[in-house]
C-alpha cells in the first residue's frame, strides 16, 4: 500500500518518467506500461491481503481481500485528484480490481489444487 501510494504520489512528470524508464525494457506503449503497472502492483496487494487475512483466520478471506483492494484502489483514485497533473481514473479502478481478483483467485486454486493433492 505504501508503494502505491508512493506512486500515485508522483505528478504528472515524475510519474511519466517513472513509465519511460520501464519502456526501455519493454516492447508497448506509454499507456500499456502504465495499466499493466496498474494490474501488477494490484495483483501483489490481492496476494498479500490474502494471505494476511488468512493468516489471522479471517472468515471470507478471500471476500475480504478483495473488498480491501476495491476500496483502496477507489481511495487511491481520490488520492490522485490533489496531485498536480493526475486526474482519477474508473476505469484504473477495474484494472486495479483485476488484478487484485487475479492472484486472490490463483491463491484460491492453488489451496485447492493443494489439498486434493492432500487427499490422494
């Protein structure tokens, strides 16, 4: 959450360069680089509210976890409409829940897959 905030954190220019450093490493577009940075950056806090909420034996951690993403990248939007140059984005707020929803699902799979493997 810090790192996000961070970013989100940069105007206009910073956070253009932070994107150009990245395109030095890979083949897309200004606009690509910064929605897949939304998508990953997401995909890491679904991961981790996961496991956290998990962790302390949250019922519906996985309901939780995304709800905790969805709200933060909603707060996270708002955050960006006092930063000179940003505006907020609703659809950053979907491609956020994407990826959010990406690794919470693969954590879901993988605990299935695992305790099947258990059984056998």
């Amino acid at each position: 959450m810090l790192l996000i905030f961070y970013f989100s954190s940069q105007n206009a220019e910073q956070s253009t360069q932070t994107s150009a450093w990245f395109l030095q490493f890979l083949p897309f577009s200004m606009h690509i680089v910064r929605k897949l940075a939304h998508f990953t950056i997401y995909a890491m806090l679904g991961f981790n509210t996961f496991n956290m909420y998990r962790k302390y034996g949250v019922k519906h951690y996985a309901l939780y976890a995304l709800v905790t993403c969805i709200l933060y990248a909603c707060s996270d939007e708002w955050h960006q409409s006092f930063v000179s140059g940003r505006s907020p984005q609703i659809t950053d707020i979907c491609i956020d829940t994407c990826g959010a929803l990406s690794l919470i699902l693969l954590n879901i799979g993988l605990i299935r897959w695992k305790s099947s493997q258990k059984a056998l």
